[in-house]
C-alpha cells in the first residue's frame, strides 16, 4: 500500500475516491455560491477607482499584508495573529496537497519530493505545533483575559474559528504520525509528527489504519465546512484582508469625492450616503474585512471620552446589516435599505474628529472617516439636518469668507507694523504664507503669525501673503459634510493663487497645508504646499536661521492629526526641538502615529461638548511626562491644549507654544 498518498483512495478504493470527489464538489460548490453572493453586494456599490499606483499598492500588500506589518502594534495579540496567519498559507498548501492526491490516487505536487518536500514537511509540521499552540493561548485570552477591544464583538464565531483551527492541526498531526508508523518512516517530520508517532506507538497495523483514515477524511472535511463558515461571518476576512490592504486609500490626507468621475457637484441629483447603494464597493469590501479586534475603538478618543461612537460597531453593524438584508435564498431589499438613522445614528457621526486614529490602527486597512463624511453630507446637503453650531459656523463661510465671521476687511490687521508684503501690492515673490483663519482672527494664533512672519523676514525669504484675498481654506466646512460650500471656498482660493501666479505655500495650519496640498489639485489646483515646520527646518539645514539661545527645559511635543497621521511629518519638529540647546524632549506615551487627537479636528473646535471632553484628557496624558513646556504645530491644537492647562489650573507653570514661537525665540 503506498501511504504516501491519501486514506481516501487507499481504504476505500472507488469509493473513497468518488466520496472525496463529493465533498470536495459540495464543499466549492456552496462555497461559490455564498461568495457569488457576497460580490453581488459589493457590485452594489458605487465606483471607487484603486487600480492607480499599482507599485505602490503591491508594496504594501507584501509588507502590511503578507508581512503583517502592522500586527505588532499590539504585541501579544499581533504575535498570535501573524503565527495563525502563517500557518495558514504553509499549511494550506498541505490540506491542498491532501485533498488532490485523494482525487487523483497516486498523485502528488512534484514539488513535494525531494528536498523542497523534506523541508517543507519539516517546516509544516513545526507550524502546526506552533499554530496549535497560538489558538489555544488565543483562547484563554479571550476566555480569561477578556480584552475590553473584544467587548460586543462576536465571541462565539471566534471561538468556533480557533477550535476549527486546533481540530485542522490535531488531524494532519495524527495522520501523519500514523503514517509514519505504517511506513516505517520518519520523512523529515520533526515535532508534531513525531509527537503523534509516540501517542501511537504500541496500536495494531490495523488501529493505525483506521486513525490514518478518520484523520484523512476529519481534516478534509472539517476543512471545507471552515472554508464554508468564512464568508458567513467575521473570518471573512481571511479571504478579504489582502485584497482590501491591495486596494487601500493612497492619499490619506484628501476626503474621497461625492462621487468618483463626476468634477462638479452640481451635476449630482444626491450627495452622501443615505441607504446601501451609496457605499462605494470599497466601503462594502471594508464591512466584510473587519475583523472585529476592536484597536480602532481602542484608539478612538470620541470613544475614550465616552461620546457614542465606536468605528468596530459601525463596521459591524454595517456588516450584520448587509447580510440580514440580502440572504443566501432570496433577494432582499439591501439596495435601498436606509442607513442614515436607522444603523447609524446622528450622535455616531458627529462625535467624529476625523483624527485618522482608528484608521492608523486598523491592521486590514478599513477606512471610516470618509464614510462617516459621506454620512454627514447626505445630513447636510440633502436634508439640513446638523447642529445648530455648525449652522452658523457655515453662514459666517458664506458671508464673510471665514469662520470667524470677521471679513475681508480685517483680515489683515494682525499684520500691522510688520511691513508685509501683499501680491497685490508686489506678486513677484518665492513663497507664499497661507495665514489661514485662525492665524489671521484668534489672538493666541495671531502671535504665531507674527512669530512666523519675523523668522521669514530674518531668513531673507522673499514672501508674501494673500491678505484681503485669502479666504477659509475650506476644511472645516468639508469635514462636516458641506461639500458645496468646500466647493466655492477652493474655487475661488485657486482662482487667486493662478492670478499671482503662486508656485510655492507654506501654511502653518496643518488643516490649511491638508487641504490645500490634497484637495485643491482635483479641482485644478496646482502648486507646491509645505508646512511652517518643514519650511523651518530647510532655513537651519541652509544656515538660514541658527537657534542660539540655551532652552534648558523639558518640552513635549504634541503631534497635531493633520500633520501627522495624515500627512505623515512625525520627525521634523522633533529635529527642530533637538537642535534647540539645552532642551530636554519628553516624548507623551501617545506619540507620532499613535498621538490622540486634541479634540478640534472634524468641526468639533467650534461644537460644543458636553461630559468629558478630549482636549482635557490628551492634557492628561502629556502631563504625565512632567514637561514644562508643551509644544505643537497647529494653532486649533494650541488652543485646545491651553484651554487643557487652564481647566487643570496649571496656566503659567506649564506653558503651551507653537514650534515656531519656540524656534523665533530661540533665535
Ligand atoms: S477618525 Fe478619530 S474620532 Fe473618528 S472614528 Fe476614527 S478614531 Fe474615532
Ligand atoms: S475596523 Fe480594523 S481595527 Fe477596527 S475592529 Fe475592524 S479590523 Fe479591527
């Protein structure tokens, strides 16, 4: 008998053979039956082109997909998810490898002889310790440990999942340790194989032929009914994890459009999402991917400071919804199916600060900020329906041209005694200074604006500003969903900056340097944006500017979501911090990529906030490390984090600066 080839043929002749050919038909054909089913929903969705910059995206799939890059994110948990999803792709292979040599009696993958068959079964059976193990210690966390990320997610799907795993593991162990033994053989298994091969030392040629074959067909079967239950619950995502990390968003800090292909908004009958059919095919592929590990609500700080928003229950149940509403054996109604109140309510949506944190976290890549936007712009655009704050925040855009509803008139009067040049006064310049709102109308910005302007001047950089020209970049009208008014802000911003002929921006907000580096090129912007930050560091790399004077304090920097997250400048203002003798960097334990937001982001600086709020906790834990002096590099994060020092009584023993006061005085 040969045993190098499966149970199936070998004991059951015909039978066996006919018997594998059933299942494994039954077992594909149910399968692709349910994942027809599946594509059908995501061909529901609108379209969302992600086949651009494919070298790019075959980048990331090998290091955050196949290297799961992202995993160690979170240690314990991370190390069990990359073991389990190794084991997979090696020992995949081998229930493969399994099942065709049972259809084919007497076959097997060239491939697996020979020294790439030694090594490999080496390897396999090494992994199936080693997955083995990672479940169970799986189990007991969840069982034992009880992460809180795992609270209301759906336990009973992952505990069937990790013994379905431990069941695979145990089968292939006991058929091929009996194997062995019927072979007299040790055929390069190491400890797995070798650990059964003990367990059945002393059994009768016949016993050992009867666990070889109820291995067999155990492992293969319960290997179909595993790939069966995948796209019925939250494993989906093993089949969909890679592709939704291939087709990833690119440009992280740009809101997706109303709708792809379509320039002008007012050629679109309906703007948002109100029912299924809005998602784009993408978002759907989100639904189905999320894996239910909790890290973005883990992250979230509207959900730290107990607002009703959690990104894992709106993926979750954006998922459970789309399934209940379009079963296995009929049609359903999912198309028209309403979201917008009925799954996701109106406190979910406008708790979001749009800070990127969830989306940082997410080891598949889900994003939420621009479906929790296109949510927010069906509100606004289709119904009117949103906070009263948020009202009078647009009608002072559309009056006056910023939010602070001062107007043109006096936009420059920050600016008096500076001697600064204006482009309409003189519009041959190098750079020009993106003021912004809050530069140009809150007196704490104001000072930054100065502070800025005089290193400019000390640089020699031949600058100038829009003045009575510049208008609100448009952010926050496009984060709460006011697309329209974003609109006529860019339009007429990109207007002016071709009548100067702008080539070059440097913006101390980070909302003005997003927005306008990349949301104004799809509507024909074109020109070079950089931050005040990045601007500063090229002036001292030029000896342009040197920091002279002796800081000798420790100084914390907070990292503004606008400059980090999404824009990805994380180790700038740190080197401008270090070249600054005598200062003493105290990094918070929240920092770079993992910073938590200061609560302004998303709309939220000019909403009202009742319980806790989040400025006051990010204060918190930037306290933690003792700084005497906090810096940031956005004036709504100084804001946020002075208004932090003064609820904790501390204002004057912890000050709160930009970078670039920090540097203009160091100078
Ligand atoms: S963007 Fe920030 S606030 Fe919004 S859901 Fe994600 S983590 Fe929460
Ligand atoms: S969205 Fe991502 S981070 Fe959040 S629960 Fe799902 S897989 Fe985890």
């Amino acid at each position: 008998m040969n045993l190098n080839h499966p149970a199936a043929a070998s004991y059951f002749g015909l039978s066996g053979y006919y018997i594998t050919w059933m299942i494994l038909m039954a077992g594909l054909s149910v399968f692709c039956f349910i994942i027809f089913k599946r594509f059908k929903l995501i061909r529901i969705g609108k379209p969302d082109p992600r086949y651009t910059d494919i070298g790019q995206r075959v980048s990331g799939l090998i290091k955050d997909g196949f290297l799961q890059r992202r995993q160690p994110r979170y240690r314990m948990a991370g190390i069990l998810h990359i073991i389990i999803f190794w084991g997979f792709i090696v020992l995949g292979l081998h229930s493969t490898d399994l099942l065709i040599s049972g259809l084919w009696p007497g076959y097997a993958f060239p491939f697996m002889g020979g020294l790439f068959g030694s090594v490999y079964n080496s390897v396999k059976d090494l992994f199936v310790l080693i997955v083995l193990a990672a479940s169970m210690v799986a189990i007991y966390r969840r069982a034992v440990i009880k992460p809180h990320r795992y609270q209301d997610s759906h336990q009973f799907e992952a505990y069937l999942v990790l013994c379905l795993i431990i069941f695979l593991m145990i089968t292939d162990m006991f058929y091929e340790g009996s194997r062995l033994i019927l072979e007299h053989s040790t055929g390069g298994f190491l400890v797995a194989a070798q650990l059964s091969k003990i367990t059945l030392s002393g059994a009768s040629h016949d016993a050992l032929e009867s666990v070889n074959r109820f291995s067999y067909w155990l492992h293969i079967l319960t290997f179909f009914f595993f790939l069966n239950l995948l796209p019925l619950s939250k494993h989906f995502h093993i089949i969909t994890a890679l592709p939704n990390v291939f087709f990833k968003k690119i440009n992280r800090g740009a809101l997706k459009p109303p709708r792809w292909g379509i320039k002008d908004i007012d050629q679109l009958d309906a703007v948002g999402i109100q029912t299924y059919r809005d998602f784009t095919w993408k978002q759907i592929l989100d639904f189905f991917t999320c894996t239910e590990c909790g890290r973005c609500t883990d992250n979230c700080p509207a959900n730290a400071v107990d607002k009703p928003l959690s990104p894992k229950t709106i993926s979750m149940k954006l998922r459970d919804f789309g399934y209940q509403n379009s079963p296995l054996f009929s049609n359903g109604n999912i198309e028209n199916a309403l979201i917008l109140g009925e799954v996701i309510q109106d406190e979910e949506l406008w708790a979001c600060t749009t800070c990127g944190a969830c989306e940082e976290e997410c080891p598949v890549f889900i994003e939420y900020i621009d479906k929790i936007v296109d949510l927010r712009r069906w509100r606004v655009l289709m119904e009117s329906k949103f906070p009263r704050e948020i009202e009078q925040a647009y009608r002072k855009m559309e009056i006056y041209g910023d939010i602070w509803g001062m107007g043109a008139a006096l936009r420059n009067d920050w600016a008096k005694g500076l001697n600064l040049k204006t482009v309409q006064a003189d519009a041959d310049i190098d750079v020009l200074y993106w003021v912004g709102c809050a530069g140009a109308f809150d007196s704490r910005s104001q000072q930054v604006s100065v502070s800025f302007v005089k290193l400019l001047q000390k640089a020699g950089v031949n600058f100038g500003i829009l003045g009575k020209e510049e208008n609100c970049c448009g952010d926050y009208a496009r984060r709460t969903g006011n697309e329209y008014l974003f609109e006529i802000l860019a339009k007429k911003n990109i207007e002016t900056f071709h009548k100067y002929d702008i080539k070059k921006i440097v913006a101390t907000c980070p909302h003005g340097y997003n927005t306008l580096k990349n949301e104004y090129s799809r509507l024909g912007g074109k020109f070079e944006v950089i931050h005040a930050t990045e601007y500063i560091f090229q002036l001292l790399d030029e000896n342009k500017l040197s920091l002279n004077k002796e800081l000798n304090k420790a100084i914390t920097y907070h990292d503004p979501c606008y400059l980090g997250r999404h824009n990805g400048i994380y180790e700038i203002p740190r080197k401008i911090i270090s070249l600054i003798p005598g200062a003493k960097m105290v990094e918070p334990e929240k920092n770079k990529d993992k910073s938590f937001c200061c609560g302004a982001g998303g709309g939220h600086f000019w909403m009202e906030s009742s319980g806790q709020r989040i400025n006051e906790l990010r204060t918190d834990q930037i306290l933690e490390k003792k700084p005497e002096i906090i810096t940031t590099a956005c004036p709504y994060c100084l804001i946020m984090l002075e208004d932090g020092i003064a609820s904790k009584e501390m204002k004057g023993q912890v000050l709160v600066k930009d970078i670039v006061e920090i540097v203009s005085e160091m100078i």
